[in-house]
C-alpha cells in the first residue's frame, strides 16, 4: 500500500509535468512569506515523523506518536508571538516548528530528535520524555493524553487576565492549548471548557485559545460526525471558530483573525481545526485492523502539506517541482541530524540522574523563606495580633498562619470553594479577604479539576497558589491535576518550569454527626505515592503554622507541590484528657519566636522509654491519651507525631526511636493500603531489631452516625493493642 510520503511525492511530481488540482475555496489574501514559512513547518514536522519511525528501527528511538495529518496547526504558531505561553496537544509537530522558526538560533530538528531518543540533550526533559516543550520558545511541556492540560491552560489564562504576571509574559500575551477530538470527551477538557465559559458568562478576562485538532477518530474509535462542532459551537460565553486544514490561505487568515480577538478582547475562543491522521495512532498502531485500505489511501488526498504546495503553485510563489525539492531538502535535514544520533546518544544512566528534578533541594533558601514575616500585621490582623489572644485551636492557629502567609509571601493567593465571602465551611479562611482583597482571596465555581487548574496556571504565571479543596474525598475526582500534572512539571522540564503551590485539604474522619463517607475520608494513598510531592498532616495548634510556613517555602524555592492535610475533628477541638483542660488549646508565638518544622523530621511530642507510638493527625491525640492510660500502670511510652508522610520522614524516625525495643503504629487511615505499611516497611528496612505492631482503622469506607465507632480506630484499640505489644 502507497505510504503517504510516497503518494505525496508522486503528486507533486505528477503536478510538476500536468494540470494542478482547483482550488478549494476562494481565493485569500495571504503574505507569500508567511506561506512559505507554513510549508516549512509542514515539511520538517512530516519528516521529523518519518525520522522517529526510523530512530526506533535503529532501536534509537522510543517515541512514534507523530503529528502527520495535522501539520496544519503550525498556522496556529504562526498567527500568535513567541512570547505566547503554548501548552500543546501530543500531534503539535507543526506548531512547534512554525515556533522554533519564529526564534533565531532555535534548533527545532534536533529538538524533537534527542526528545524521541531519550537523549539528555533534548532541550525540556533531558531524556525523560517525549514532549513538546522549550524555555525559550514559551511552550511549557504537557502529557496532554486525555486534555489534562486544559484545566492549568485556563488557569493560567485566567491569572494573566487578572494581571498576575511576574514571570514577565508581555501583558497582552495570549495563552494557546491545543487537544484533539477525542479527548475533547474526556470529563477534564469538559470542566476546562466548562470554567473558561464560567470566566467568559461574568465578563473575567481570560485570554485563551482553545484549539481542537479533529482527525475525527481516538485510536480505532470514530468521532461521531458532527459531534464535536455541535459540543464546541454550543460552549457559552466563548467564540466558536471552524478551520479546514486543507485550506490553507483561508486557515492562516482564519487564525491570525481569531488570536487577534482573542489578545485584544482578552475573551476565550476555541478554533476547531479538522485535520486528518495519518500513519495511525502510533508506531505499534495496525490501522488496517478497524479502517480499510481504501478509507486509508482516500485520506492522502487531504494531505495538509499537498494544499500548501497547490496554493503556492496556484499563486506563482513556487513550482510542484521547487516545492518538492523544498521537500527533499528537508528530508535531507532532519535525516542527517537523525544519523548523528547512531550510536552517540548519551542519555540518563543512573535513578540519581533520572530523579534529580524531584529531589533537587535548597535547603537554606527554604529555611530562611519559612521564617520571613510580612510588614502590616497590625492591619491584617485588625490590631489584635494572634500571639496576644491566648491560646487558640487548631483552626484559629491556621487561620493565624494564613494571614501570616498572605503577608510573607506577596505572591500568595488563597482561592476555593466558599474560602471567602464565607470564610470557609469551618472558619478556617475568616477574614482573609478583608485583609487582602478579592485578588488574593476569591471563591472558585464548584470543581476540584478547575481549582487544581487554577493553581497549576497561576504558579506558571508567578503566582504562589494556597487552593483549597474543600473535602478530601472530593480530590479524588481530580487527583490527576496533582499525579499527572503538578507534580510532573519539575519532572518533564528537568527543572525549568515549576509549579509550586500548597493544597490546603480539610480531611480524615470522626467528625461527629455529620457527612459520612464524603466529609469523613481516611483514604491518603493516593497522594503518597506522587513522586515529588511533599505531604503534610497538621495535629496540634502549636505545630501546624511551622509546618503551613515550611510548605509554602517549599512551594516558593523549590517549586514543590505540597498538600497540607488538616484533621476536620481537630480543628476546634480544645481538650485532650477531659472536658475543660485546654490540652489541644496553644498559643500562637511571635515572628521571632516561629518554630520549624523541616520537611523530613518527625515531632517527639511525649518522651518514654518502654514503648513508642508513631502516629499523625488524629492519632497524636489518641496516642497521648494512651500514653496517660499506659504511665498509671507504669509504663512511659513514647508519642512521636511523622508531621510528614510523603516523603516519610525515614532516618528521623529511626533517630526519634532510639533507645526503644517496642514500637506500635497507631494509623486512622486503613489495614489495607494506609500509612502504617508505609511505617513498618520503612522501619524493617532501617534495621529496627525491637517488636513492631500496628493498630488500623478497618478497610471500609465511613459510614454514617455510630456506625463509624465500629469501622474507624478508637482509644480502646490503641491501648489494648499497646497492652499486647508489652506482653
């Protein structure tokens, strides 16, 4: 079967010595440089394409997703500046070289060349993807599989909207993000859409280009015809612009037309391109299972690069023969620059190398950005500083923290669900936006995968994002803004983007006589096992602000993701062994007085030597409690709060151990899955010779009213569990 390099070969030498095909549409005044550097792009894309396949036949290369068919998105690139931030659907070939040609001195070929080969000379990753992404060229590197980018595209649109800009984009700079028809389904391009018509509805700026590469078909599965033109035309608030790829005048007019719009009204628009795919999905892809020969080879006819080359002929600008030799000369380009690589790729070689972006430190920078503190507290805190009002909950001594934060940190924004107006759902944001104003404390719409976007756009756009997620079991609808997104940017960029931000979650169970499941959910795995990611549980009025300021610090130097998990049942909670005696009450110290709280150390709250319970956020309590029931029999035990559970705060634990042989893991989350597998693994492996015992919540999900007593950890059960443990 004729390949599409082939047939479009023998076209434009058909074409060199016969009639040309008609035009497609009426004629468009389009500038003859403009066209040739469309062509251009075209050309060294569709190579670039043939090359990868190529590469990976020499077993060189380990990337053949490519963009042929959709070469015409480079007139996207082209319509826009190169200080546009792009963030790119996987088919962006085009794009990327229209860019690459927009910015001397750009090495687009070799580019994509080390990218595919897992080479430490591609420019973004430094082997550790195939993504298309260059610090100089604007284009921040996205996985983009299923649309996940869009949610950060409108945040980020919507911070340059509000002026929020440090990292010094051009103030009409323009936010493109491009995806194709079948992730257009996908429930995040969904909300994505969704939030920018949100934005567009209540006049916010918001200056995005949404584009949709349609090539009608996901894989093997088909588009239903007329589907997506019907989702995206009907997407209130934001304009609905049609583009055919083969068409080229009328689509570069088309695109420059519509970023203009966009720049200047700062409103979103959505440019539905219909493209076409050749070479199936991928390499591994055999099309000929779900399309027939004929469908295949009818394609070839709407051959992006083919009507670029019949309206350069048609215009006079260049032959069949001079575009075909433009063609060839391209291929010899990229394939020499492809030959190189044989045998000479250095790539990552060790898990030190490969990991280097997620465990990159700037430990003293950290230490001193946790300890600054802003001017103005007498003003913020409406002359009643925290440290003069006594001893505060565990909420209050939060809400203290923010207004702390909100002044040290300048960049910092608190957003969410109900945070403002309201103060949140417990009290804990009250007062933020008085004291700062509605452009650093606003309320979201509701959804989890828009507030995440938010924060992953905000922090490309200089911002220090404090979003919160009202529930945590209302993360895990969107849990892959923070797996696949946030924590992977450091990642996928080696290091030259970050996306810093401290996810505050009000979260764990035994809250009483209220929510069940939904506002009691003990389940964390899922944020433990994010490479990079910093978690951290709050338990007690006097550590939780040191640990807020180390996060936020974190954020700010090392551009970390971090989530703050904060126990709903201890939030007002005063008492710890009976009703009246303040023992879960602190007062809130003085700037100079702050304690810390570095990532990777664990707290000692209670000494003793006979037992250690290791625990967090609810359990520091519980375990406390026990340790007063132990001392009446005798017997001193330990009480050593993580603070830390992603990375688990490993060599402290053992150091915080010392000197005892008996070590119970008191864990709220469950059996199966929870923290203490984590705990005792770890403490195996650090050559613990002492007994070791855990002491769970069950493997349910929590249930409603007293029904929970029977599922989730209790007092009884530490101090029976520490009793067997002593024998």
């Amino acid at each position: 079967m004729e390949t599409v390099d082939e047939h479009l070969v023998r076209r434009l030498t058909e074409w060199s010595t016969g009639p040309l095909p008609e035009p497609v549409a009426p004629e468009v005044d389009v500038d003859p440089a403009l066209l040739l550097a469309y062509l251009d792009a075209q050309v060294q894309s569709r190579h670039l394409d043939l090359a990868l396949r190529w590469l990976q036949a020499q077993r060189e290369g380990f990337y053949t997703i490519g963009s042929a068919g959709h070469e015409s998105n480079a007139a996207v690139a082209l319509a826009l500046r190169p200080t546009d931030p792009a963030l790119l659907h996987y088919r962006s070939g085009g794009f990327y070289a229209a860019r690459a040609g927009q910015v001397p001195g750009a090495t687009g070929i070799t580019d994509v060349l080390h990218s595919a080969a897992a080479s430490r000379r591609d420019p973004i990753s430094g082997g550790r993807h195939k993504v298309f992404g260059h610090r100089a060229l604007n284009i921040v590197p996205q996985t983009s599989t299923i649309a996940s980018h869009l949610p950060r595209a409108v945040g980020m649109a919507f911070a340059l909207g509000r002026g929020t800009n440090p990292t010094g984009y051009p103030d009409d700079a323009v936010v493109v993000s491009s995806f194709g028809d079948a992730s257009a389904n996908h429930s995040t391009a969904a909300g994505a859409l969704n939030a920018a018509g949100w934005c567009a509805h209540q006049g916010l700026p918001l200056p995005l280009l949404l584009v949709c590469e349609d090539n009608g078909i996901g894989i093997s599965t088909r588009s239903p015809r007329g589907w997506i033109r019907r989702a995206l035309s009907a997407l209130p608030g934001i304009e609905y612009v049609a583009a055919d790829g083969t068409d080229p005048a009328r689509l570069l007019a088309t695109a420059a037309e519509v970023a203009h719009r966009v720049r200047s009204t700062r409103r979103p628009a959505v440019l539905h391109l219909g493209t076409v795919r050749f070479m199936g999905h991928a390499g591994s892809d055999a099309e000929l299972a779900y399309r027939s020969r004929a469908e295949i080879l009818a394609d070839h006819a709407r051959d992006p690069i083919l009507a670029t080359a019949a309206l350069l002929a048609h215009r006079g600008i260049l032959t069949p023969a001079e575009t075909l030799d433009r063609y060839e000369h391209a291929r010899k380009l990229v394939t020499e620059q492809a030959q190189l690589l044989l045998g000479r790729v250095e790539r990552l070689d060790s898990a030190a190398a490969v990991t280097a972006p997620l465990t990159a430190r700037r430990v003293p920078e950290v230490r001193a950005a946790a300890r600054r503190s802003g001017a103005g507290r007498d003003r913020a805190f409406g002359g009643k500083l925290p440290e003069h009002r006594g001893p505060l909950t565990l909420a209050q001594s939060i809400n203290a923290a923010l207004h702390d934060a909100l002044l040290s940190f300048p960049a910092a924004q608190v957003f969410g669900e109900d945070v403002a107006r309201k103060g949140g759902v417990y009290g804990v944001t009250r007062g933020l936006r008085k004291a700062f104003g509605a452009g650093r404390v606003f309320d979201t719409l509701l959804d989890e995968q828009t507030i995440l976007g938010v924060a992953l756009g905000g922090a490309l756009a200089g911002t220090l994002p404090i979003p919160e997620i009202q529930y945590l079991a209302y993360l895990h609808n969107a849990e892959d803004q923070l797996r696949g997104e946030a924590a992977s940017l450091r990642f996928f960029s080696a290091g030259q983007y970050q996306n810093g931000m401290v996810v505050r979650i009000a979260g764990l169970a035994y809250q009483k006589g209220f929510g069940g499941h939904f506002h009691n959910d003990n389940s964390v795995a899922v944020l433990r096992d994010i490479p990079g990611l910093a978690l951290a549980v709050a338990s007690h009025p006097a550590t939780a602000p040191a640990l807020l300021r180390q996060c936020l610090a974190l954020a700010e130097q090392e551009g970390r993701v971090c989530v703050f998990l904060e126990p709903i049942a201890l939030y007002h909670q005063r008492d710890l062994h009976a009703d009246g005696d303040g023992g879960w009450l602190a007062p809130y110290p003085a700037p100079a007085d702050w304690p810390a709280a570095p990532l990777g150390e664990v707290r000692t709250v209670r000494d003793g030597d006979d037992l250690a319970l290791v625990t967090f956020g609810n359990g520091v309590p519980m375990s406390l409690r026990t340790a007063g029931a132990l001392a009446a029999d005798g017997v001193q035990a330990r009480v050593v709060d993580l603070q830390w559970l992603a990375p688990l705060p490993t060599e402290s634990l053992h150091a915080a151990l010392r000197g005892v042989d008996r070590v119970l893991v008191v864990d709220e989350t469950r059996r199966s899955g929870g923290v203490s597998e984590a705990v005792v693994t770890a403490l195996v492996d650090g050559g613990f010779a002492g007994r070791i015992a855990r002491v769970t919540s069950v493997d349910s999900y929590v249930p409603l009213g007293p029904a929970a007593d029977r599922v989730l950890l209790r007092d009884p059960d530490v101090l029976t569990a520490a009793r067997a443990l002593l024998g």
